[in-house]
C-alpha cells in the first residue's frame, strides 16, 4: 500500500534501513580483546584486594604494638612506687630490730620456712623486667634526639649514642666507640645539654614530670664552643621553655652578644663590673 503523498510523488521516497555487515574475524578479534580486558581487570581487582588486606594487617600489627608499648609504661610507672614503698618498710623493718636489739630483748624466733625471700625477689625480678622493657621502648628516640641535639651545638662526627638507665651515653663517633671520659671537655658539656633535653622532651611527650622544673648551666659558651654553636644551643633552650613553660632555665655567658635577638630583654641580667656575683 502506497500513501497519498507517494501517489502523487510529492512524499519522501520509502526507505529500508540495515545493519552494516560486521567480518566474523574482526568480531572474533573485538570478543578476545573484550575477554582479555574483563581478565586483566579482574587480575587488577584481586591484586588490590589483597593489597588492601596486607596494609590493613600491617596497620592492625602497628596498632597492638603501640597498645603493648603503652601498657608496659603504664606498668612501670604503676610498679616503681610500690618498689620505693616497699624499700621503706625494709628499712622501717630494720631500725625497729635494730632498737629491739638495743633494749637486750632477744627477738622471737623466725620461722623455719619464709616465703617473704621469694616474694620479694619475685617482686624485684617484675619491677626490673618492667623498667627494661620501659628503657627499651623509650631510649631509642632519645638517643636519636641526643645525636640531632648534639651536632646542632657543635659536636663533630658523632655517629650515635646508645642511653643507659644508670646515665652512661656511649658515644660512638666517626665509627668508633669512645669512652664519655675520654671525649673533649666541649663535647661532654654540649652532650650533657642535648641528654638533659632528650629527656626533658621524652617525659613531657609522655606526661612524666620527673625533673624539679630548674635547669642551671655556667658558662653557656665555654669550652671553645664557636659562637654559631652556642646561638643554636640558646635557641633549642628558649624553643624548650616555650614548649614546658613550667621550666625554667638559666645560664651564665661572658659574651652578652650570643643572646641578642634571642632572648627577651626581661629575661637578660648584665653587669659592669669583672663579676656577676
């Protein structure tokens, strides 16, 4: 059937639309490409979920270290005073025995079986396993703050430190171990400085306030300390006493030009005469 507009030739002439031809091997190349992308995606999918795994177990990991690490401060600070206490009624024990003695009254006898001995080693043997494991989590930060402290004020080709509970540094510089005695009088007091800082910074991160909160050093820039030296040790101090504003250092210097610019002039004592005091 024919319209109107066709019969009279006026109309636009009927037309037949068809899908162009596709060659079966270019279609068969498109599905393996298809196939090999849907593959590789897949690959990509697994290996980013497996991926995401590892760093979450890693962040996990990380986690309970930092949980263990606090908890073993938590328990040294918690075992040190039941250790101080426990001293004293060891002493209070003896000065009361002492005075029984005194008074020609033998003591009764002691028991032939005690558990106190291996009560208090068992305490002992805590206190110090905690104290350790404190020490070993703590001192590795400070003893790269001592290094960094260290060649700021001057000491050169210092390696590294290795802190001990009893105080000793063990300097190790240009790859060999030295005695802290045998080191020059300017690097044991640019290095007694950045140790004293280095704990300072460690018990504040920590809300350990151990120190009495004065700091006292004479002569600042003795012990041929080069004036840029002893300008960067009098800013960490002022820098120090911005971030524990309950501490308070004072030094004594001879050459009043390393603090100016440095100091407020409130905070500055100077005199004319040979000596301060």
């Amino acid at each position: 059937m024919t319209s109107a507009g066709q019969q009279n030739g006026t109309g636009p002439p009927a037309r037949c639309a068809r899908a162009p031809e596709v060659a079966e091997d270019i279609a068969e190349a498109v599905l393996e490409q298809l196939t090999t992308d849907i593959a590789a995606a897949k690959e990509a999918e697994s290996a980013a979920a497996a991926h995401h795994i590892a760093v979450q177990a890693a962040a996990d990991a990380a986690v309970t270290a930092h949980q263990q690490a606090t908890e073993a401060v938590s328990s040294a600070l918690a075992a040190s005073p039941a250790h101080v206490r426990l001293r004293e009624l060891e002493l209070m024990a003896a000065e009361l025995k002492g005075r029984l003695a005194a008074t020609g009254t033998a003591p009764p006898a002691r028991p032939t079986a005690s558990a106190a001995p291996d009560v208090l080693s068992t305490v002992h043997q805590l206190v110090e396993a905690t104290v350790k494991a404190s020490a070993d989590y703590l001192f590795p930060t400070m003893d790269t703050e001592i290094v960094s402290l260290s060649d700021q004020f001057g000491v050169q080709h210092l390696n590294s430190v290795a802190l001990k509970r009893n105080g000793n540094v063990n300097p190790v510089k240009e790859g060999i171990k030295h005695p802290f005695k045998k080191l020059s009088r300017g690097d044991r007091l640019r290095m007694r400085v950045a140790t004293v800082i280095a704990l300072l910074r460690a018990g504040a991160a920590r809300h350990i306030d151990s120190h009495p909160g004065l700091l006292f050093i004479d002569s600042i820039a003795a012990e041929e300390m080069t004036p840029d030296a002893a300008r960067r040790l009098i800013g960490e101090l002022q820098t120090l006493t911005r971030e524990l504003p309950e501490l308070q250092v004072v030094f004594t210097t001879a050459q009043p030009d390393l603090v100016e610019g440095l100091l407020p002039k409130d905070h500055i004592i100077t005199h004319d005469s040979e000596h301060l005091f």
